[in-house]
C-alpha cells in the first residue's frame, strides 16, 4: 500500500494528538475546570493556563502568516473568518455547549482525557455528543430545527466592505483601510503579548509547572494543526486530493476541534469499510484519547468510574447533548473556538468562547444553589 501524503498528514496529525491527550491527562488541563476553579474558589491558575494556550496559538499563527510559512484561506474547516457572521449562532451555540460541559462534568477534549483514563461516564457522554453532532452535520436537523430562524440573522460583512470577520478586517474595514494585514499583526501581537503578560502576573499560574506545560502544548499544537494544513504540505495534500480517485473528507486548511469530529467519526462507523471518511478530525480524537490511555497506564492513574445514581447520568447525557448540538451550532468548542479560532482572531471565535464561558459559569452558580437549598 502507497505511502500517500494523505496518510502523512493524517499520521502526523493523530501523533500530535497523542501529545495532546497525554499532557492534558497529567496537568489536568480541563476548561471546564478552569472555569469552575476561577467561579467557585477564585483560583485562576487553570484558567490563566487556557489563556496561556490562545496566547502561543495567536502568537504562532502571527508569525507563520507574517513570514509566508501559511496562509489561512477564508473557506477553512470551520469558516472561522468567513465573512458571514452568525453572531446569534456562536452565542447560542457557545452558551449551549458551556452548559452542557458543565452538566457533562468536562468539554470534548476532557471527555476524550477521561475515556482514556478509564471513565465510563465519559463514554456515554461522547456516544450521545457524537450521535447529536452527527445528526446536525449529517442530516437535515440543523436545516429544520435552526437554520430556518438563524440564518436571516446571519450579517454579509462583505456588503459592508469587509471581507473577513478577523478583527484586523473588521476594525480596518470601518476605517476604510485597503490593506489590513499590518492591521491584523498588530492587533493580534498585542492581544497575545497582554495574554502572556496577563497570566504570567499571576503566582496561581507561575506557582505549578503543569499549568506552563499544558499551555504550552495546547497551543502549540494548534499551530502545528494549522501549519500541516496550511503550509507546503497542506498544499500537496490538497493537489494530491483533487485527483485521488476517492476524495477524502474534510481535505482543507484546519487545527485541532473535537465536536465536528464526533459526528465525522459516527459518520465512519456507519461504514467502515469506506477509509475515505477518516479524516483529521477523526484521527484527533482517536489520538488523545490514546495518549491519554497511555499516560494513565504508564503512571498507574488509569481507573475504571461509573455513574454515581440516575441522577448523575441524566446530567451527563443531557450535557452530552447539548454539547454536540452547541458544538455544531458555535463551530466549534473550548478548544475548536476557544484556542484554534481565537488563534485566527475571528470575531465569531471570540464570541462563542465568551459566551462557553457565560454559559457555564451561570450553569455552576444554578447547580450550587440547587444543592444548597
């Protein structure tokens, strides 16, 4: 069997998600905790760790736009700097999934971690996200349940003048600039350099090294995401798939997301038998949850849980839920808005990450006060 460029790719990009789970299984690097921490104890070390992974990703695509290492086209999967702005979509969906990842007990790419460190409750959660995110990917659901109501709030940024929603464009097109790129470095430089600056004030991000590592990494996979699609090679994977006699899935310009990913993979396992549905979404979740199965074996953390009472499954399929359908509807989750969009500085990205973070925090605040009364 060839060696292809397609399985380069897809192999490359499996072995950065293997990293992936295996460092967010030992820092326990978990957005949905970092949200819980700050709200709950008024500790921001984890938080500040996740604003540490959108500062490398912001400051790594900076730099391979500015030298011409990659180029981030308008139609990447998902259309991050799209000039369709869907600003009711990314808040009702971003709020939905911040929602479900707290019901759920963690986001995606947590729920990935805990499969691989032996929770059985994560399993559930990921089987009904994915069957939910299939559903809106696959058939007609998100046609008949949303897009008939969503889409007359979409806004044509083009009809305006702009042609991306990256803040660069969107801030240079009101000020009737011609060139935005010096725009968008600027911009983006100072909104990384303030992150870096931000976090590293704080002694409850300094004070643990795990927090460092798993910034770190998060971020810099990302980067590397978009640099294997975006670059030379994400060139000659594109050359190579316009005249493969079967077309693979998603072939196009991407980083690391984990609700889209769900539906492909059930999509897959619908029929097997057809590799061509194998795609980088597919391979990204399948390897952290294997890094993070290797980590918890080699560290003797790997640990069999299941669920406490009925009540405690029913939150956590309602979570799943309303995950993989928030998941679709935002674009994308923590990691796929909040770390791999914000990375593109798309307005839409910083929307639905804002509104992730609403929506769990208020949903933490709810179960509380439920459980005090």
């Amino acid at each position: 069997m060839e060696f292809t460029i397609h399985n380069q790719v897809l192999l490359l990009v499996f072995a950065i998600a293997v990293v992936m789970g295996a460092v967010a299984n030992k820092t326990d690097f978990c957005t949905m905790g970092a949200v819980s921490d700050w709200v709950n104890i008024g500790d921001t070390g984890r938080m500040r760790a996740w604003l540490f992974a959108i500062a490398v990703a912001l400051g790594g695509v900076l730099l391979l736009e500015a030298t011409g290492a990659m180029t981030l086209p308008a139609n990447t999967f998902p259309p991050y700097r799209t000039a369709n702005f869907a600003w009711l979509r990314y808040l009702l969906g971003g709020a939905m999934f911040g929602v479900g990842m707290t019901l759920a007990s963690g986001c995606g790419n947590k729920t990935l971690v805990r499969i691989g460190g032996g929770n059985l409750k994560s399993l559930v959660v990921l089987a009904l996200a994915s069957i939910a995110a299939y559903l809106m990917l696959w058939t007609e659901f998100f046609e008949v349940a949303f897009n008939s109501w969503l889409a007359p709030t979409t806004i044509d940024l083009a009809s305006l003048g702009i042609q991306s929603q990256a803040l660069g464009a969107v801030v240079g097109g009101f000020l009737g600039m011609e060139n935005v790129a010096p725009l968008q470095l600027i911009l983006g430089a100072a909104a990384a350099l303030g992150l870096v600056v931000f976090v590293f004030k704080s002694e409850d991000f300094r004070g643990r090294g795990d927090n460092i590592l798993s910034g770190a990494v998060i971020g810099l996979a990302v980067v590397a995401g978009w640099w294997i699609t975006g670059g030379a090679m994400g060139q000659a994977w594109k050359e190579w798939a316009e005249f493969a006699e079967v077309v693979p899935s998603r072939v196009a310009v991407q980083s690391y997301t984990f609700v889209s990913p769900m539906g492909d993979t059930v999509r897959y396992l619908l029929d097997p038998a057809n590799l061509s549905f194998v795609n980088f979404g597919v391979m990204a979740l399948t390897g952290v949850i294997a890094g993070s199965f290797l980590y918890a074996i080699f560290a003797g953390k790997f640990r069999i849980e299941w669920f406490a009472s009925a009540k405690d499954f029913v939150s956590h399929a309602a979570g799943g839920v309303l995950m993989g359908i928030g998941g679709v509807l935002s674009m994308g989750c923590t990691i796929g808005q909040g770390v791999t969009g914000v990375s593109t500085l798309a307005l839409g990205s910083i929307l639905a990450l804002g509104a992730i973070i609403l929506g769990s925090a208020v949903t933490m605040k709810v179960m509380y006060r439920m459980l005090d009364a």
